[in-house]
C-alpha cells in the first residue's frame, strides 16, 4: 500500500478538464485514481487508472476498491464525467436523452454514492462536481435543455447533500464553467464562443483546476456552486 497522504478519484479523466484535475492534484502529491471509457495505464505509481462506463455502477465499485486497495483512503471526489449535447427541445432524440442522463446523472449518482461510506468511516471527505453555468442561463440562442436538466439537477443535489452530510465531516461543492476551451470545441469557433462571456473570452482549463483546488482547500465552504465563467452568471 501507498504511503501517499491524501487521495482523489478524478471521472471523466482522459482529457480535456478531468486530465487537468488530475494533474493538479498529483502535483500537490495526492494519489489519483482516474476514470474513463478510453484512459490508459498510467507509467506514474501513484495515478491508477480505472477504464469504465461511469454511468455503470460496478465502474464505481471498481473505483472505490481501486483506491482503497492502492492508498487506504479516499479525500476527494470529483464527479467531472459529463457530455453536452446542444439542440432545440423537440429535437433532442430519446438516445440524446439516454446518454446524457447515464454519463452526468447515473455517473455522479453512483461514484457519490459509492465513496460517500468510506468518508463517513474516516470521518471526513470533500465530493466536488463539476456542473456548468448554462444551468442557470437559459438562452433562446442556445438551447441546452438537458444540460438544464441533468447539470442543474446537480447543483440542486450538491447543496442537498451538503446539508445532509455538513456535522458528519463531508463537504460538497461544485464548480461550474462557462466555454473552456478543450479538444470537444472547433477552433474555427473559439472566437464567436468566447463573445458569450462579459469577459469576450474563454476560459482555460486551468481555471477549472483552480477552482476545484481552491475549493479542496476552502474548509468552511459546502454546498458552493462555484462559477468560473467569465462574469457570465453576473451578467444576467
């Protein structure tokens, strides 16, 4: 077993934001266990990879036994795992509905869940999700109903589950993006996205990994929604 101090499970950690979190973590010398459909084995000792559908719910087994076999422990949480799907309301197909549902509602269901007993045992704990700020903004130039649905359901969750676990030593918090800019947008479109925050940019990925580490470290924040989003949510 690890001698490491502190551990996070990292979904959706291929690339992009989750690969960052990651990254950010290990480099305060936390052991990682990390998740996605595609990841792979890790050369690092002390970042373990889990490849998996996280909207299974034996992935989640998988995660918390991997940690708990690798490091003894789990600290941190971070249910980044999600997928966007962007259309009008009655274009949205039932497999769009489906997919959506698995990977940001299933997926952040059953991790929580299953790390949510080994942090009541160690008497502490921090599950941070990342959710988005078009959950909040609601915009006829760009419909996002799902994402209203399963990311705003989220916020609602956090701040649930922060007052439910608040005396029993677990915190959660979420942070939500505007545009990041990551391998899923065109760069053709970076300029017309960016136009959508007050700032007229996008945000880095980078600026997500601050926020979850700042949250990591705020221990008298739970049940924050977090918004990295270029004064988009300030702008309504």
């Amino acid at each position: 077993m690890s001698d490491i101090k502190k551990v996070a499970i990292v979904t959706g950690a291929s690339q992009g934001i989750g690969e960052a979190i990651v990254n950010g973590f290990r480099a305060r010398g936390y052991g990682v266990v990390a998740t996605s459909r595609s990841i792979q084995t890790s050369a690092d000792p002390d970042l373990v990879t889990v490849t998996g559908d996280i909207g299974d719910p034996d992935t989640a087994k998988q995660l918390v036994a991997a940690a708990l076999e690798k490091f003894g422990r789990i600290d941190t949480l971070v249910n980044n795992a999600g997928i966007f799907i962007g259309k009008s309301f009655t274009d949205y197909t039932e497999a769009d509905y489906r997919l959506k549902s698995k990977t940001n509602l299933d997926g952040f269901f059953f991790a929580t869940q299953a790390v949510i007993p080994v942090m009541l045992q160690q008497g502490s704990g921090h599950v941070v999700q990342i959710t988005a700020s078009t959950a909040e903004f609601a915009s006829s130039r760009s419909p996002a109903f799902i994402a209203m649905l399963t990311k705003g359901g989220m916020n609602a969750a956090t701040k649930s589950l922060a007052i439910e676990y608040a005396t029993r030593g677990i915190r959660v918090n979420a942070v939500a993006p505007g545009v990041i800019r990551t391998p899923m947008h065109d760069p053709a479109s970076v300029e017309q996205l960016g136009a959508f925050h007050p700032m007229n940019k996008l945000g880095e990925v980078e600026d997500v990994v601050r926020a979850v580490l700042y949250l990591e470290d705020a221990a008298f924040s739970t049940g924050e929604i977090l918004h990295v989003d270029g004064g988009l949510i300030a702008g309504r």
